[in-house]
C-alpha cells in the first residue's frame, strides 16, 4: 500500500503528532510526507518526498498573529502548480492534517482523502466554541482542508469520529516530578516581553522556551532555552506547572501528566479560543494575555487546587484501524466524496 500524509509544518504540534504516527502507518505499507509550511521550530525525521512553502502563521511580539507577513507569502500562481502537480492520484491512501495544497489537489483530481487531526474535530458541532463566535473562523476550520472523511482529535470524545489526543510516546512513559520550575512556551511573545514580567515573581522560578536564542541564557529566576523536543519534554516531566498557549497538543500532555495549566490564547487565533472553552470545562484558566495583572493571576493560580479528570493512552493504533476501515472508496463521483461542497 502506498499512503500519502500531508504534514502542516506551521505548527510543532503537527510534526510531532506525525512523528508518533509514523512508526504505525508503515505498518500499513510506504509512506512518502508533504511537508507544508516553514516555521515549525522542530528538527523532524520524518521521510519527506515532497515540500511547500504552503502558507505559515507568523506571530508579533505582543501575543498575536502578524498579518502582514502571513499575507506576503500568498502566490496564487505558485499555489496553483503545487495543487496541479501533487501526485496524490498516485497513493492508494491520502491523510491530510490540517493541509490545504492536498484538499484542493484532492477535490480537484477528485481523489478520496482522510483529515486527521485536531482540526477535523470541528467538523461536529457538538465540540465546544467561544461565547462569541467567529464566521469566518468558523469557516476556516471547516473549509481550510476540506476532504472526503474527517477523523478528529479533541480533548474529549466529543463525536462519534472524534479520538482522543495523540500523546507522545515520551511523555505516556513518564514519571512526572516536581522540581519546582514553571514551564513557559508563548511562541507568540518575545523574550524582551516576557522577562520583565516573570522576573517580578522573584520567588519562582522560569523555564521558557523561546524562537529566539540558540543556548541557554540566565536571567536572574528566568530561564532561557531553545525550542528543542527532548529539553521541552524533560521540563514539562519535571515542572510544578505549565505556561502556554491554548494549541492542542501541550495542553493535552499536560493534562495527562496531572501538571497544574495556565493557557493564552494567541490573538487572531480563533482555534485556541475554541481550545480555551473547552479546557475552561475542566477549570482550567484562560488569560487574554501578559499584561500589568499578570502577577496577581498568577499568584491566584499558584493557590489554587486543580482537579485533574484527564489521563490518556496509546490510541494510534484504534484511530488508524478506524481510518483504514472507513477509507472512502476509489472511483465514487465526486458529489458523493464532497457532499457538502457546490460544486458547478
């Protein structure tokens, strides 16, 4: 069997869950990756074939996304020759995650293709959302990467086609400690932003992981350490808590390991206020950012008991099982793989 799997490379979360995944979909026969996009801080060893620039998130130094920089990237003409060329009519199974290169090649070679990820999970409506919804937030998560199955990854089971996070094999094998730290990863908020603020609560002391430095940098109680997966692991493993945004895959690890949490949301980002709702379900608190009253919210967090209901399992090898029992058939009309798309 040949399979496809298109990796979005905007996030670490994705190349991280895809590394986990991989080692099982050979079980299944070759796997060739597409990576897209061009900021994830990860090394990866994943067996690329295929590679886009794809369209990445940049974020400010202020907690929200840079617009102005994710804009210049777009090349409709260079989109068009990626959709156009991608040999996706050549696997006998695409796995799209989160990727919008292979669902517009898919749709238009009209070629079935699976969504697995946490984004396909707000295909269901029953997965939570912010009070104040967004349309076209919305509509991104629901159309970004369209394809012809969804299989979904959420906090909880919100759905019938919705399974439980992917946690890394690292961290399922853990012996949680507490050495007293607390873990930062903000990737939207510069080191100059953060420190000041972390150096007020002398009496505690900072790990974070920052974009910007190569090495390890003392700042008083804050630590400075490069974005790397086994030093970010060991942290989390050996923290009294966790500092990060409201992404998916952090949050859930957390959680597993019974670590007290503390998420913001990036700005712009509707997904990671979608996240927040639901991690707020579990009396998880959610900031709107780092600001003059970071440090009573932190002291008040510091204080307060935080009930852990959460504890995952390797669950790779029943979602996969899933997904290849499911797998849309070749050859269907196109109505039928995207029954919920106009097509003219």
């Amino acid at each position: 069997m040949k399979i496809f799997y298109a990796v979005q490379a905007t996030g670490n979360g994705h190349i991280s869950r895809a590394a986990q995944l991989l080692p099982y979909l050979q079980r299944y026969g070759k796997v060739d990756v597409f990576l897209s996009g061009a900021n994830a801080q990860l090394q990866n060893e994943l067996p690329v074939r295929y590679r886009s620039k794809g369209l990445s998130l940049f974020y400010n130094t202020n907690g929200g996304l840079h617009y102005n920089r994710i804009a210049s990237q777009l090349n409709p003409l260079r989109l068009w020759k990626e959709v156009r060329d991608l040999p996706v009519e050549n696997y006998d199974v695409v796995i799209n995650d989160f990727e919008s290169i292979t669902a517009m090649s898919c749709l238009y070679k009209k070629v079935p293709s699976v969504n697995l990820g946490h984004q396909a999970a707000f295909q269901s409506d029953r997965v939570p959302r912010p009070a104040k919804q967004d349309f076209f937030g919305e509509w991104l998560l629901k159309n970004y990467a369209r394809a012809s199955q969804h299989i979904g990854l959420h906090f909880k089971k919100y759905d019938d086609f919705i399974f439980e996070p992917v946690i890394k094999k690292d961290i399922l094998q853990a012996s949680p400690r507490n050495m007293g730290h607390i873990t930062v990863y903000l990737s939207a908020y510069s080191d100059q932003s953060l420190i000041p603020v972390f150096q007020q609560l002398r009496a505690f002391k900072f790990e974070v992981f920052s974009r910007q430095v190569s090495r390890p940098e003392e700042h008083k109680n804050v630590k400075l350490l490069p974005v790397n997966q086994r030093l970010f692991n060991e942290s989390m493993i050996n923290s009294f808590g966790v500092i990060t945004g409201a992404g998916f895959e952090t949050p859930a690890e957390v959680l597993h390991m019974g670590k007290k949490l503390m998420v913001i949301p990036i700005q712009g980002q509707y997904e990671q206020f979608c996240n927040a709702a639901a991690l707020e379900t579990f009396g998880i608190p959610v900031l709107k950012k780092i600001d003059i009253g970071f440090c009573s919210q932190f002291l008040k967090w510091i204080g307060t008991e935080q009930r852990n209901e959460l504890q995952y399992n390797n669950n790779i090898p029943e979602i996969l099982d899933y997904l290849m029992d499911n797998y849309p058939s070749k050859g269907v009309s196109l109505e039928l793989l995207y029954p919920d798309l106009m097509i003219g």
